[in-house]
C-alpha cells in the first residue's frame, strides 16, 4: 500500500511539472512578440512610419471542456508614454479593486490544458499500461496447472492417504457434474451465467449500493468472477482487486467457453477446509465422487462457496448449512430447474455427512512410500500433480498386523518389552504387504512415528543365513563338521574376543546343519574366521544388505549381529533364499498415473541370481527342520507350524537388546522385532525363540498359511544330490556329497582351545 501511494504521489509531481512546462511553451511566442516589439520601439527611428503594417497577431481559441470560452488577442500599437503610463495605472487600480490580475486566468487555462494533455497521453496510457502488466496471465488457468491431489491405494485399491500442499483437490471433467448440481450452482450463484460477458452490472450496480449503504464490502461476483478470484487472485476486498476480477472475468470470457468457464469453477473453487473444488469436497463431505451424489447432497455442495466457513456442517451447530440448502433448491425452483414437490423431497432428507477428521491408514507404510515417491518424482510433483499411486500393501493383512503388534507389546511387558514392529513380504515380487513400524504411530510420548522396519539395529544370529550361504558356496557342507568348544579370537591392536552361545553350553563338534539350525555361535565364529569377514560382508551386500559398504572393515563379529542392518534388507536377504538365490528388490508401488489416468510407471520386479540355487535349498531345508533346531527350542516351540513347510531362523543380540523372529516359505516372509527404542535391555527371562518375537512371528505367519494345502514333494534343484547322513536325509550340491565324510570324529579328553 505505501508503494501504490508513493507511486500515485510522483505521478502527480510529474504532472504538475508537465503543466508547467506546456504553458511555458504555449507562453513563448506572446513573450517573444513583447521582446520583439520592445526592441523595434526603442531602437528603430522610423517605427512611427512602418509599425502601422505590423499585422494583428491573434492567438488561435482553444476549447476546454467545462470552462468558459476566451478571447485573448493582442495589437502592437504605437503609443506614447503618458498615455501608456496612465493606461497601466488605471488597469492596476481596477486590478486591485477586483483582488486578482486579469491575466491570472490566461495563465490558468494555459495550466488545466497542460494538466489535461499530460493526463490524457501520458499519465492515464500509463497507469493503464501498469495495470495491464499488472494482472496475471490467463494462460494458468486449465485444470493442467491446478495443484493436485496424491492419493496412496492399496493393492485392492483401498484409500490410504491423501498427500497435498495445502489444497486437497481431486480434478473433474465437465462430464463427470451431475446436471443438477450445474444447475443448482447457477441458480444460486449466477442465474444469468450464460447471458453475460463475465460480469453483471446490475450485480455490480447493487453490491456498490450496499456498500455505500451498509458498509460492508459485497461481491456481486459471476461464476466467472468467483473463478478468477480463486484461480489468480488474493481473496483481500479491496476496489483495485476487484477492478482486476472483473478484467479478467471480461478477458476469460472471450478466450474460454462457458462450459469450460464452469469446469474450471468447479475445479478451482474452494468448499471448505482443504477441500478445493466439487470432487474432493464430495469426497471430504459424503466420502463419495461427485458424480455419485443426489439432489439433496448438491444442494449443500453448491451452497458452500459464498462462505464455507459459515455453512461447514463440522464447525458449526445452527444448522445454518441447511437454510442455505433450502435456498439452493428455492433458486432451482424459481430457476425452472426442478418443482416444488422435488425440493421439498431433497430437504427432507438426512445428510450422511463423513467424518471430517484426515484418515491416513498404514502409516508407516505411507510415509515410506511418500518417501520413495519423492525420489522418483520430486516434493513438487508428489504434493500437486495428482499422482494415483497403487502400492502392493494388503490393507486387510496389514490392520491385522498392527492389531497383533500392539498386543505383543502389551502383554510382554513385564519382558521390559516397550516396542514391536513386523514387516510382510512376498518375495518373489518383492511386494510389501504389511509394514507395522512400532505400536503406535500416533503416540509422540514413545517416538511412535519412527519407523523401527527401516531403522539400522543389530540384526543377533538372524544374520547367520549370510555366512553360511557364503560357506555352502565356497566348499562348504551341511555335513561339514564345526567344532563349537572355546575359542579366543586374537584382534591385532584390541582386547582378545571370546564368543559364547545363546545357552552358553559348549556341544563338541557338530554338523554345519545342526549348528545353523540351533544357531550356535561359537562355529558360526570359526567360519568367519575360515571366510574372512569380507566374504561374508560381500555375499551380504550381494543379498540385499545394503548398509554394509563396500570401503568399511569388518571383524569377525559380522556374523554374531555386529553390524546394523534393517528389518527391510533382513527380509530382503531372506527372500533371496526364499527365490531359489535369486534377489528381488523391495519396491512397494505396483503403478503410478498422472491425474489424468494415464500410466507413468508399473512395477517390473528387478531379479538377479546372487546364489547358487542348490545353495538357497540347502538353507530353506535346514531351516525348515524342525528337529534339527529341537536341540536348542524343543519340538513344540512357537517356530514349529504342523503342516506347514516353513523357514525360520531367531536371533537376539547382546545383553537382549534386539529380539527377532524371520521365517518365510514360498508365498510368504515375516519378520518381527520386539526391543525399546532407546536400546534398553529386555528382561534376562526372555528366552530366543520361545517369548518375545517368535510367537508374533507365530501369530501373523499362521494368519497367512491358515488356509494353505502343502503338498509333501519337494522341488529339488537339478544340482543337488542326498544321501542319508548322521541319520538324516542331507542334500549336498552335486561333487560335494562326498567332500566330507557323515561321522562325527572321535571325541577328545578336553575340549580344543585356540
């Protein structure tokens, strides 16, 4: 406001100085014809004889408008001095008698012509030129730039969330408006949209009276205006953004059709809250699309623009919403739009409104794909361009997760359990079907929106299945013998490490298979050792353990749980197992369209074999033994699905800070987490495998398999052979079945210490 008046200021200095400037040059000729003549008196000798021929010089009449015509002419005559001397003096006594000088107004004229040429050429083109430049652009206004609406689906197409700046607007072709609702907004809004040039006179003409009048700042806005207005302009009520409004309703007239003109109104025009334009207002309101909704419910729609506020069925309590619905279908009636017997039958009926709070299901599922949308296509595009983007979670399987999540939590907590988090998969598509990220991701009083399934935690003998893939592939066998007796790891520049197992017994030598299977720590070690941590680290990197560089040392405690890893690369390696050595990246969106429906990008599973297959089998067998893991859980503990053919390894890092359960078969993996945030210990009772995260595994893995037949063959790989070993049926990849014969060596008087 200051700029406009220090503009408005200068203009008007300028134009004075202008008016000064054309009265001088008006003014100079008369003044040279003084001089002129002044000098051909006193210097010329013979004036008398030739000043008789000097002709009436006449200055040409001027017309002003709303001033009175003068004459101004002037004679060179030749006067003598006394008569001169007494004209001047009778002349300034009449001068005085009247208190002003006759030639005050010569000059007067002289100034308003100025002021008048300057105003009309060059103050006035300019400030129209201004304002021109001023007013935007039409070339905006398409439904093409309107900010848009993300919506996050399901798989099965199931609302998630809605992500947008700070308008929630969902795009809608003239087509798609019931013609009840056109009509209802135009009885109300504009009943002569279709006869005017973007303005209305009389609307004009009355809303000035009622200004004058009242005092309060009315509209008399068309259609046309109204969309100008929310489209371009800022809603202040002031007179110039007003000017502006009915320039460009003017100029949007001439460039668009009315039944654009209305299309973009729709889309454009505010209808409470977040909800901008009709659909996503009759998604906000009724939970429905625009297209969907009766007579009664587009009464209320098309009373909300005039002010929102007012008539929102959630703020206020004075049914205010349904005066102006009766004035909706009153309009409609008077319009010729429907009768009377039909309006009186919309007003009757109870509105089903939705409720107003903002739903967002599977949040931490939501934020993760909000997340990986913005890498794809930037904030911008994600929050305004109305992506329609189909994730491959299973919303029914998920509210069941976050059900169990809560109540794992709940009931182990004199386990000093304060948190949980679970994370489905489909391996074979890399498709994540539920994701539970803590108990509660409303709870900001125990960090609830921190997403435990993509946070780095020590993973305990989860981990395992990576160095022994890396030992099945580079000579190993299940019938390998390990020699779990204590052992002292000497660390060059560090204090000595002695590993220990979970029941801290020692078990003498033992089968590769039976150490894996009961996730004994001390021969996992001694693998380690034989491999190299970098090997280890390599074939993890290769299974989806993206956290591991490939620049950073490792120690032999890799293979304890040493290293961070998330629950997503956890399952991610697991589910390379699961596919037969191949590797299938994690992607949670099956396709994303633009807001018009057309498709952008559809999920083509990246897959590469990282593993031999004969290896994975090996693995999945060994992990599916439930007798070979009894030793360390028992026949009957919560890892043991009768019927089901299921992989399952648990592992529980020092001091009981990170407890997990992971298992999977060919359709399906789970793993979950039980822990604190803040890396607490759990309670020493906790028992790997029994309490903790193996019955939540239990509990959401028999959810799925419930209803699955196992048939009793197995798919067994080209490469691999079996033969009976320490009393079981082994598998070896072909070549390697006799490498290592199936006895156990002799045992010896003490156990072996390096």
């Amino acid at each position: 406001m200051a700029v406009f008046k220090f503009l408005f200021y200068l203009a008007i200095y300028f134009l004075i100085r202008i008016g000064d400037i054309v009265v001088f040059l008006l003014l100079l000729p008369y003044r040279a014809l003084r001089i002129i003549g002044s000098y051909l008196k006193n210097h010329v000798a013979n004036f008398k004889s030739y000043s008789s021929h000097i002709p009436v010089l006449k200055v040409p009449k001027v017309k002003f408008p709303k001033f009175q015509k003068t004459r101004f002419s002037f004679k060179i005559k030749k006067k003598n001095f006394k008569q001169k001397k007494t004209e001047k003096r009778e002349r300034k006594l009449t001068d005085n008698a009247l208190g002003y000088r006759t030639g005050f107004f010569s000059k007067l004229k002289y100034f308003i012509f100025g002021i008048l040429f300057s105003a009309t050429f060059i103050f006035f083109p300019l400030i129209f030129y201004i304002f021109i430049s001023d007013l935007p652009t039409l070339d905006g206004l398409s439904v093409s730039y309107i900010p848009k609406t993300t919506k996050i689906l399901d798989r099965n197409g199931e609302l998630l969330y809605e992500i947008y700046a700070n308008q929630n607007r969902t795009i809608i072709r003239f087509s798609e408006v019931p013609l009840y609702f056109q009509q209802a907004t135009m009885a109300i809004e504009d009943q002569d949209f279709y006869n005017h040039p973007g303005f209305d006179i009389r609307g004009i003409a009355r809303a000035i009276y009622l200004n004058f009048t009242k005092g309060e700042f009315q509209g008399g806005s068309t259609i046309t205006q109204q969309l100008i207005k929310s489209a371009l302009l800022t809603p202040e009520p002031t007179i110039m953004r007003k000017v502006k409004e009915i320039a460009l309703a003017f100029w949007a007239e001439q460039k668009y059709s009315k039944k654009e003109i209305l299309e973009l109104y729709f889309n454009y025009v505010p209808y409470g809250g977040t909800a901008w334009g009709a659909e996503a207002a009759s998604e906000v309101y009724f939970g429905k699309k625009v297209s969907e909704i009766d007579l009664s419910e587009a009464a209320f729609l098309a009373g909300l623009p005039k002010a929102p506020t007012r008539y929102s069925p959630y703020i206020n309590t004075d049914n205010a919403w349904k005066r102006r619905q009766w004035d909706v279908l009153e309009a409609m009636v008077r319009d010729g739009y429907i009768t009377e017997i039909e309006a009186h039958k919309a007003y009757s009926k109870t509105l089903a409104f939705k409720n107003p709070q903002t739903s967002i299901r599977a949040p931490h599922f939501v934020m993760y794909v909000k997340n990986e949308l913005i890498k794809r296509y930037g904030l911008y595009e994600v929050e305004r361009g109305g992506l329609q983007v189909k994730t491959t979670l299973d919303l029914r399987l998920q509210k069941f997760a976050e059900e169990q999540v809560k109540k794992t939590v709940f009931d182990n907590q004199y386990l000093g359990i304060g948190n949980a988090a679970s994370v489905v998969t489909y391996p074979a598509g890399g498709d994540i079907l539920a994701m539970v990220g803590s108990k509660d991701f409303f709870d900001s009083s125990s960090d609830g929106n921190f997403n435990l399934t993509t946070a780095l935690r020590q993973p305990g003998s989860t981990i395992k299945i990576v160095t022994y893939a890396a030992a099945l592939s580079t000579g190993f066998t299940e019938g390998s013998i390990l020699m779990d007796a204590p052992v002292t790891i000497k660390i060059p520049g560090s204090e000595s490490y002695k590993p220990v197992n979970y029941d801290g017994a020692y078990h003498g030598p033992v089968p590769l298979r039976i150490a894996f299977a009961n996730s004994y720590n001390i021969p996992a070690v001694r693998v380690a050792e034989k491999l190299g941590p970098e090997k280890i680290a390599e074939y993890g990197r290769k299974m989806g353990i993206s956290s591991w560089s490939i620049d950073k040392p490792y120690g032999l405690s890799i293979t304890l749980g040493g290293n961070e890893v998330t629950m997503l690369d956890l399952s991610t390696a697991y589910g390379t197992v699961a596919n037969g050595g191949k590797r299938v990246s994690i992607d949670p969106i099956l396709e994303v369209r633009d807001s018009g429906g057309r498709l952008l990008d559809e999920k083509i599973p990246h897959i590469e074999q990282v593993i031999d297959e004969g290896v994975a089998f090996i693995i999945e067998d060994i992990l599916s033994d439930n007798l070979a893991r009894s030793r360390a859980f028992g026949v009957n503990s919560p890892l043991n699905i009768p019927g089901q053919r299921i992989a399952v390894k648990t592992g529980t890092t020092d001091n009981k800070r990170d407890n997990w359960t992971i298992g999977f078969n060919e359709n399906y993996l789970v793993a979950t987490w039980v822990g604190n945030n803040d890396n607490t210990p759990l309670s020493p009772t906790l028992s790997s495998g029994i309490t903790g995260a193996a019955p939540l595994w239990r509990t959401i893995m028999e959810n799925l398999v419930q209803n699955e037949m196992v048939s009793d063959e197995v798919n067994i790989p080209e490469n691999i052979v079996s033969k009976s070993c320490f009393g079981y049926t082994a598998y070896f990849l072909r070549g390697t079945e006799d490498t290592f014969p199936c006895r156990l060596p002799k045992p010896s008087p003490t156990p072996d210490e390096k």
